[in-house]
C-alpha cells in the first residue's frame, strides 16, 4: 500500500462521507486557483496547512513526503517565469515583472495541490470509486478505474519482489548489471500483469461477471454540520481575501 493511501485508511476523517471532505479539499482548490494570488492563495495555503495538521491528523514527515513531488511540479513551472529568450538585450534576459509572476504561479499552485492532497489523505480510493456510480458515472469507466487501483498495487509488489531477487543475485554491482537488471524488470512485470489480467478476466467470468463489480460501500452519510462548517471556513477565506487584497510588489 501507499503511504497516502495508508494515511487515508488510518486518517481520522475515514469515516466521514467523501461529500463532506469533497467541499472542504477542492473548495480550497477551487479558492487557490479563482481568488488572487495575494492574499487569497496564501491564505488557501495556511489553511490547508492548518486543517492537515491539525483536525486530519495527518503526520508531518508523511506530508512532506507527498507534498515534495507536486511541489517540485510547481517550482518548475515557476521558474521559465523568470527569464525570457531574445530580445535586444540578449538571448536570455530577466523577464519584466518575471519574478512577480512567478511568485504567483508558485503560490496558485502549491495551495491548490495542498487542497487536493487534504482530499486524498482522509479519502481511500475504495470509498470513493465504488460511489461515483450514484454521482452519474458509468458503471463500466468506475469498475475499470477500480480494478487498475487495486492491480497498481499487485504490480508495484511485484516490481519490489523483482528487484529484491535482482538485488539478491548481485544484479546491480555495476553499470552494465544495472542496465541488465533494469531491461529484466521491465520484461518480467509485463508479463506478470498480462497474466494477473487474464487470470482475472477468468475469475470474473467463472463468477457470472456481467459488466458490473459489486463491493461493500462502508455506510456513512454527509454531515449538514461539517459541510456547513467547511462552506463556512471556504466563505471567511474568500472574504478575507478582499479585505486584506493588495499587490504583490
């Protein structure tokens, strides 16, 4: 299992209903992505920070984990920001009001992935998919998406008994081993998700498959309270927003 999909198994808001958690952590991406850079992103930011750590539980060092790789996303987009190619003064000069921008860009994006990473640390996957039936999608997109999740981790187990056994053999002592090593994982986990896919296919037709996985939905129901409370705390951000908007100079 993944280190966020464990943290969502074992989050506090596990039980809760994906609506309630839906209106808080895209709400605050939606808030990051419409209202000004400053303050509006920042604020977005901080708050996501806050709820995270706070009521979510979610660890520190788990979140700087998952957080890093969008974040590194972010800065890379920022960055060309801040230069631009010809003109006549050079091939590569600063960009006018390069620096600004990039800031913004940089603030946008890091809250927004912060609020989508508040959805996906107190949401697993197996509450969510199994419900987008009664939201409107199709039943066969949902089991697809569905079976790819669960087949993602069978995969990645296979992945790490392979370079284990690689690892085991001396299979990465030199360059050229490595590359080897390399070439024979790859062969090796295609194969196995070819046969996992057909011994699957199998199973389910053995079993009267006709077009639709049927899992346990664990019971929840939305809270009028939290979701209240959220579109609340969505509100203020907004508000605060507006009153405390300046440039960012």
């Amino acid at each position: 299992m993944l280190p966020i999909d464990e943290a969502a198994h074992s989050s506090r808001w596990r039980r809760r209903h994906p609506v309630d958690k839906a209106v808080l952590g895209l709400g605050l991406t939606v808030l990051a992505i419409s209202l000004p850079p400053w303050p509006g992103a920042a604020l977005v930011l901080l708050t996501s920070l806050v709820v995270l750590l706070g009521p979510a539980g979610v660890p520190r060092r788990r979140l700087w984990r998952a957080y890093r790789v969008p974040l590194g996303f972010c800065v890379t987009g920022a960055l060309p920001l801040l230069v631009q190619v010809g003109g006549p003064d050079g091939f590569m000069t600063l960009a006018e009001g390069g620096p600004v921008r990039a800031a913004e860009l940089l603030l946008r994006t890091s809250a927004a992935s912060l609020g989508v990473l508040l959805f996906a640390f107190t949401t697993p996957m197996s509450d969510l998919l199994p419900r987008l039936v009664r939201a409107g999608v199709p039943a066969p997109v949902v089991d697809v998406a569905l079976v790819t999740y669960r087949m993602s981790f069978l995969l990645l187990d296979s992945v790490r008994r392979i370079r284990e056994a690689q690892a085991a053999r001396l299979g990465h002592t030199t360059r050229a081993a490595t590359w080897r090593s390399l070439a024979g994982l790859g062969a090796t986990a295609f194969v196995r998700a070819f046969d996992r896919a057909a011994r699957l296919q199998t199973g389910l037709a053995g079993r009267g498959y006709d077009g639709t996985l049927r899992v346990l939905v664990p019971e929840a129901r939305v809270s009028v309270r939290f979701t209240t409370v959220s579109v609340v705390l969505l509100a203020a951000v907004a508000a605060l927003t507006f009153v405390l908007e300046r440039p960012l100079t």
